[in-house]
C-alpha cells in the first residue's frame, strides 16, 4: 500500500503565553541587541531562542573572533557590541590588542604580527604583509553566553529558550506575534512589533515578505585542546620553509579554510579550528546539514590526526568539542525596501537613514523593513542584500549593532504610536550614539555619499 507524500494536521488550540511590545526571534548576537536595545528603551520585550542559551553562531557556532569593526582610522562599531567584548575581557574570557599595538606607527611590523597574528585580530583586507593589527576580539564561547544572560536579565528582557520559531502571526497586514514549538506544544507569543533575527528569515518569510535564496560554504567549527601554542609559533617563525610545507599538506586534509586553519583562545592550550570550509551543502535543508556533520568530523580527525604527527605542539592535541550550531554563513536573504549591493559596500556608499556600519560600509535603514507586511524588522545576516554584498558584510559585530538600530527603532514606534516603517530615522541615529553607538549618520573621509541628507 503506498504511503500518501503530504498529510494534513488537525487545526490547535495555542496557549498564548506572553505579551509584549517587542517580540525579538532569534537569540543570536543580532537578537541579543536587539533584545537589550529595545528593552533599555522602555519597551516591554520578549526574547525567543530555539536553543538553551544564547549567542546563535558567536558561542553556539564558536566563530571565535570579534571583527570586521575596524577601519583604517577608527573603531567603527561600539554600543552593545562593545560592550559584550568588555564584559568577557573582565571575566579574562576576551582578549584584544591594545592601543598601543595597534598605532599605525608599528601595527604592521614583523614584531606585532608574530605577536598577534595567531589570535587572528589583524586586517586580512590588506594585501601587504605582514599585515596591520587591528581592533578586534578573540574570546571564550561560554563568555558570550554568560555576558549575553546577564546583559538580557538586567535589562529586564523576558528570555524564553528551548522555543522553535514555527510560523508568523499576520492579521490584517500586520505582524501581532509568533507561534514556537516547545516540549509543551505550540505556544505563541503576541506582539506589537516582531523583529526577525533568526539568520535564515524564518519570520519574514513566514510573514509573507519577499527574499531571495543564497548559498556560501558551511563549517563545522571545532576546538582542540592540549596544544603547545608555544612551540607551534615557534616552528612557524623559525622553521619557515618546513612549516610552510607541512601547513599545506594540513590544508589539503582540510579541504577549504582561511589563512590560519587554528587560532589561539583565552582558554591556554585550547585553539579555535574554523575549518572546514565546505561546499555544496543547503543551510535550509535538514538532510544537507546532517551530511555536512559527518563531512567536517571526517575531514577534522584526518587533521587531527595528522597535526599530532607532523606539526610541533600538537603531539597531544585533542579535541575539546565540535560547535553545537552548523556554520551557515548565507540562506534566505531579504528583499527590503533598500537592496544592498556588493557596489554599495565596496564603494563605502553612504545613505542619508544610515543607522549602522561595519568596517567601512554602511547600512541603511531601509535595508531592515520588509516589503509586503507591516511591523517586522530584521537584523542580522539576512538583511536586505544581494548575495554578493552579504558575503562581505555579514560578520557578527555590525550585525549587533543593526539589532542594535532595529531594537531602538522598535521602541520608537511604540512610544509615537506608529509603524516601524514611519519611524524618524534621525531619532534612531541619535539615540544609537546617546547609547554609545555609532549609527554611521556621518560619512567617514573615503565615503561616497550619492544621496542627499
């Protein structure tokens, strides 16, 4: 007897078990600002998250170093991205350059580059070598997640975790709410405004708002354990031509990875291994993100096993634990009311409603509001952006602080009794730097600046 291909579920009952102002989904960096952001703002707040703590693919996927934050000149993303970096450094669970190592003077002298390069805070944009060192923060997985509890319970955010985004509540054109999955059965949670920080536009989508699909390699992030960072340095430095040999033979077991396949952790002995890079794999489709964890397991014991024979310091090494969360880099991407293209954040565009930037891009608020449904914001890597623009502007610190804009531009709403899609854009700029922010209204020196303010 063949098996029907659909079946169809009985309508439910859902319990509505909170109410707010602001529904935020998603308890990645960008939801966690979001959270936070709009909370201090005096908006009554509800956090989701599907997993058992928070931090999405900063402490759940361990992309261990905080970057993309820095130009040539300046810090150019602070607020509550900054904030979490100085939270871990107090626990000793971040680390960063100091100042003084990152004067345009000396940054890129071979002394600060064999210094700092294998905690992986230097410019990789750069094309000489060795390259500058830069602002940016390696740091401890549990960090994140301890500094992201503390920063939501003092701000006052109702944090549900163990709650799986399942389908958008839309009356009318407009978003008033979500519907989780939990061990207790659908649940759903009504709001005013709902931002989408889910990565992949689960929301939005849901909600009915247009996008476009994207592709990009996925990783299975691990961490090794019992590494003489010491020695593996020292090899580096003073035994070039051998290093250089076998550090390709390990690219090759690898299959795909950056210009350092481990980096240094606050944690002695334990290094971060952001490999491998893998193609070919749906970030969307269950069966793809199962094979690629027997893929990266097969590809990081081969390499495992190799670094113990051939590379100095590693003779001991193990592994201290594989990522809980696939490295999806790009799925579903918005397209909002503003596109970014791969032009506008390679030519440093600057828009007039500007309300965040990343190393020396910027984007617009525009770029956050979905067309076809009223009341939803998004933040985060799905943004409104061609594949090829999100590729290069996708890293975690300045989507924190879009979570940062959309949690302000939340509250605003509320308190003026409008939609997001009215919301003075100006006020939010002004508010994200009375926060400490830099919303990016004003254009740095290499900007173009096409449109009038």
């Amino acid at each position: 007897m063949a098996l029907p291909d659909t079946m169809t579920r009985p309508e439910t009952r859902v319990p509505v078990v909170a109410t707010a102002g602001v529904a935020v989904v998603g308890g990645g960096p960008a939801g966690i600002a979001a959270a936070v952001s709009a909370a201090r703002n005096g908006a009554p707040t509800v956090l989701v998250e599907r997993y058992p703590y928070l931090g999405g693919l900063a402490s759940g996927g361990m992309v261990l170093v905080l970057d993309d934050m820095h130009n040539d000149t300046e810090i150019s993303v602070r607020g509550l991205a900054m904030e979490m970096i100085e939270r871990m450094h107090a626990r000793g669970l971040c680390v960063y350059p100091p100042e003084a190592d990152r004067d345009p003077a000396v940054r890129a002298t071979e002394a600060l580059w064999r210094k700092w390069s294998r905690w992986g805070v230097f410019d990789f944009h750069t094309r000489t070598k060795p390259h500058p060192v830069i602002f940016a923060a390696a740091f401890d997985p549990d960090g994140f997640k301890q500094a992201s509890l503390d920063m939501v319970r003092e701000a006052g955010v109702e944090l549900r975790l163990h709650s799986w985004f399942q389908s958008a509540i839309v009356e009318d054109g407009r978003a008033a709410g979500v519907i989780v999955e939990t061990k207790e059965g659908p649940q759903a949670i009504r709001a005013e405004v709902v931002i989408d920080a889910t990565g992949d536009l689960d929301v939005a989508a849901s909600a009915g708002a247009p996008f476009v699909d994207g592709s990009f390699i996925v990783t299975t992030v691990s961490r090794m354990g019992g590494v003489d960072t010491d020695a593996a340095e020292r090899f580096q430095f003073e035994e070039p031509e051998r290093f250089a040999e076998i550090d390709k033979q390990a690219k090759s077991l690898i299959g795909g990875c950056w210009q350092y396949w481990w980096l240094k952790t606050p944690l002695p002995g334990v290094v971060w291994c952001n490999c491998p890079h893998m193609t070919g794999f749906d970030g969307m489709k269950v069966a793809d993100l199962t094979a690629a964890e027997f893929e990266g397991r097969r590809r990081m014991q081969a390499l495992l096993e190799f670094a113990r024979a051939h590379v100095p310091g590693f003779e001991r090494a193990y592994v201290v634990d594989f990522a809980p969360q696939t490295g999806v880099r790009q799925t579903r991407l918005l397209e909002g009311e503003y596109v970014v293209t791969k032009r506008d954040v390679m030519d440093r565009v600057h828009f007039h409603d500007t309300v965040c930037r990343g190393r020396d891009y910027y984007t617009p608020y525009r770029a956050l509001l979905p067309l076809g449904v009223e009341q939803v914001l998004v933040a985060g890597r799905h943004y409104s952006a061609t594949p090829q623009a999100q590729k290069v502007s996708r890293e975690i610190p300045p989507c924190m602080a879009m979570g940062e804009a959309a949690g302000i531009a939340a509250a605003q709403a509320l308190d003026g009794g409008m939609t997001v899609r009215d919301v003075d854009v100006r006020a939010v700029q002004k508010r994200m730097r009375a926060q400490g922010a830099d919303p990016g209204d004003i254009p740095a020196g290499n900007a173009l600046v096409p449109e009038a303010a």
